[in-house]
C-alpha cells in the first residue's frame, strides 16, 4: 500500500453540496474543470460528498496520474457545506476539521493574526 504525505499540497478544495459519488476519477476530474474552473492536474486536492454524510472522496493528481480515495465512516458523520455549486478552498487546519466530523467553521478557535499587527 503506498501512503502519501499530503500535508504540503499547495491547494485545498471542496466542493459544497451533494456530488454524485457514481462517478470515477473521469467523471471528478470533467467536474473540477467544466463546473468550476479548476485544473485537475494541478497541486490540489478536491473533496466531494454526496446525500450521506458518512462518506467522501478526495481526487488528487500525483504528477504521474490520478489518485482518489474514497472513504465511508463507520461511527458518525461529516459537516459537509450545503451550499450547492460552490466550491471552497480549506486550509489544514480546517481539513483536519472537517475530517474529525467538526465544521469547517469554529468561530472559538483561535484565529491567526496578521505578521506585524503591534
């Protein structure tokens, strides 16, 4: 089994809503670009859900060819953004979130300030 250190991929996306999880890399891959302008290909992850929670996809280009993972939780589920058509871009933290079953949004966290704010 071959395991990836994704913790420095430059760009982190997901795509709010429901996505129809019949779909392959192809399928994903046609999505990114047609529906929301994005390159597939570059240094990105992309995350899709469909109607159950319990369940995503991540499609990432590795340089060589596609890799998707697809993951179904066995307790609990995931805080996925329900704004349909909408794509956002996360940061770590807020993957680590999202994966841990939290929002994207935790308005107690701590925040990161600003370089030079005095």
């Amino acid at each position: 089994m071959v395991k990836h250190d994704y913790t420095d991929v430059k760009n982190i996306y997901i795509i709010c809503g429901k996505t129809d999880m019949r779909k392959g890399i192809d399928g994903l891959a046609t999505l990114i670009q047609d529906s929301f302008e994005l390159d597939p290909y570059g240094d990105s992850i992309f995350l899709f859900a469909g109607w159950s929670k319990d369940r995503y996809k991540c499609l990432y280009f590795d340089g060589d060819g596609f890799a998707m993972l697809y993951k179904r939780l066995d307790n609990g589920k995931l805080q996925w953004p329900k704004d349909e058509k909408e794509v956002r871009k996360l940061t770590q933290r807020e993957l680590r979130w999202l994966l841990e079953g939290l929002s994207i949004q935790q308005p107690k966290a701590i925040q990161p300030s600003p370089k030079g704010a005095f």
